[in-house]
C-alpha cells in the first residue's frame, strides 16, 4: 500500500469519527423531562397529544440527531440575532422572563419570552424563529403563521406572552439560518388567546381525572408529526411500518423526490419573478437568454347557477402529503 493511500485512509477515518462524535454529542442532547404544565410553545390543536405530553411524557417518541442539530442551530440562530440587533443600538431587556405568575397558577402554562426591545417608552416583546429556506420563503404575513399546521404553535405561544404580559403587540424575527431576516408585527386577538386558554384548561381536565380525551379524526398535519401516535394510533401506525418499512424501491423514490423538491420550488418561485419583471413585454434578449411573451386568450362561459347546477357531479381524489420531520413535500 502506498503512504499516498495510507494518507487518503487516514484522512477518510478521521472524517468519519468526527461524524460519529458530532453524532453521539447530538444524541446526548435529546432529552425528555417530566412536566405538570402545558408548554406556550407547544399547545396543540389535539387536546388528547396535549393530555399524552404530560401524563405519558416518558412514552414520548425521541425525535433523531439530524433534528436536534436544527434544535441547536435554532439556538444559536437567536443568540446571534439578538447580538445583531443590540450592534444596532438597541436595548433589549427581561430576556428569558417567564409568564405572570397568576396566569401559570391558573392555567398551569408556563413559558420565557425571548426578550423585549425597549422603543418609543415601551417594552415591545418578541421571539426569535428560525426555519428551513423554503419555509421561511412562504412568510411574508401573520396570516401565513396562522394558516401553517406547525407554525400556529408560534401563534398560540406569542398570544399567551402577549396576554400575560400586558402588551397589545409585538414581533415575530424569523430568519432562515442563512443569515436573512424577515420581521413580523403580531397584534394580540382576545379571542384567539383565550381559545389558546380553553385548550390548556381542557387539557387540564383530563389531566386531573386521568381521562384519556377522544381522539381527533386522523389528519396527517397533525398525527403525521406527533410524538405519541405509536400509543395513539398503534393500529394505523402499524399497519404502515408492516406495508412499507422494508421497500427499498420506493424508500429510493421518496428519497429522490425528497432531493428535487427545493430545485421544483425554486424553480417555480424563480419562474413567478420572470413573469412579474417581463409582463407585457413582447422580446428581451437578457445575455444567452430570450425573452418572448403575448397574450393568451381563453374562452370562459358564463352559465346560470340554477343551470349549472342541474349538471354538477361530484368526483372523489386521492390526495396524499409527504413528510420528514418538519418538512413536507406535497
């Protein structure tokens, strides 16, 4: 064997064991403890996933150490936003503050804002949420957060931080790990925050009387990323690990749709720009590239509800979602 290939296995063995060390640190940092409150962070559209988080923490499914290190990078993603901003000039105060003591008792919630900035004579509260690229592209508005499955929890969270720290507003950072921001105002909606309470409040009830709640009708969104559907759904989860686990075909079709998604939907955020800077453009030559655009005419016909109805039917579609850990491909 020649030193030049010793080198090259060399190098190779040292590449693996500090995969294998980031791997176990990782592995090392996912833990799970018992709770007695409902976390702001994490109050659940399921009242019976919530009951589960406190009554059988410890059959919790852990998640894997690819995702503890997005945990992590979340971390530092706040840490360092917050660097930035006081290099602004601002002051950010009553960081890591917990809720109103009133409102823990009571509610049994508890959680710690990220911080407030001080500005025109108030203390306006905001958290710090870090997304995937194409996550983050999504956002521009509250309603976008409101409308997400997995990011109405940041919704729910940042109205109980509002309520119970008295304040009629306040900020969403969001940043995609890449280093862009994007800033998003949050008004606190009584009535969004008190049905965020009533959740917390049946949830506590079940608790006290040790009373599994009924399950939800079965919604991928929802079941698809919970924690405790191997003891929810024992009969639907394993019914899928037995069909599907063990097909390398189709693991191998998933994994390259899983590979293609961002260049498809970059592709076609890409191509969206394209049409916005060239319309109503007949030719632009950019460089190599052609531009050429016309007009497309398409017959609509405009036909009386009383006659239109006479000949609606109804068709049914399979539709399917596709996920790995927060990440959907649809």
């Amino acid at each position: 064997m020649s030193e030049q290939t010793t080198d090259l296995l060399l190098i190779e063995d040292l590449a693996k064991e500090i995969l294998e060390k980031r791997k176990s640190r990782l592995l090392s940092d996912i833990k799970v403890w018992p709770r007695t409150n409902t976390y702001a962070s994490q109050v659940p559209t399921c009242i019976r996933q919530g009951y589960y988080a406190i009554k059988e923490w410890d059959k919790a499914k852990l998640h894997d150490a690819e995702l503890q290190a997005r945990f992590n990078k979340g971390k530092q993603e706040e840490t360092n936003l917050i660097a930035e901003l006081v290099s602004l000039g601002y002051e950010i105060v009553e960081q890591q503050v917990p809720l109103d003591k009133a409102l823990t008792e009571r509610y049994r919630l508890s959680g710690k804002i990220d911080g407030k900035i001080k500005h025109g004579g108030r203390r306006i509260p905001f958290e710090v949420k870090s997304m995937h690229p194409m996550s983050f592209a999504k956002v521009t508005t509250i309603a976008d957060i409101k409308d997400d499955h997995f990011m109405i929890k940041y919704y729910r969270q940042m109205q109980v931080y509002l309520l119970g720290h008295n304040e009629p507003a306040g900020l969403f950072f969001l940043t995609d790990c890449l280093g862009h921001w994007k800033i998003i105002p949050v008004e606190l909606n009584y009535d969004d925050a008190e049905s965020v309470l009533q959740t917390v409040e049946a949830i506590n009830k079940h608790v006290a009387k040790t009373a599994l709640p009924d399950r939800i009708p079965y919604d991928t969104d929802i079941c698809g990323f919970c924690s405790f559907a191997h003891i929810c759904l024992p009969d639907v989860i394993n019914e899928a690990i037995v069909q599907w686990e063990n097909n390398p075909k189709v693991t191998n079709i998933l994994d390259r749709l899983g590979d293609l998604k961002p260049a498809h939907k970059e592709y076609e955020n890409l191509y969206d720009q394209v049409k916005e800077i060239f319309k109503n453009v007949r030719l632009a030559v950019v460089g190599k590239w052609t531009v050429s655009g016309k007009i497309s005419k398409r017959k609509s016909y405009d036909i009386p509800d009383d006659i239109k109805q006479k000949y609606a039917k109804s068709t049914e579609n399979w539709l399917i979602k596709i996920h790995q850990g927060e990440e959907s491909v649809e």
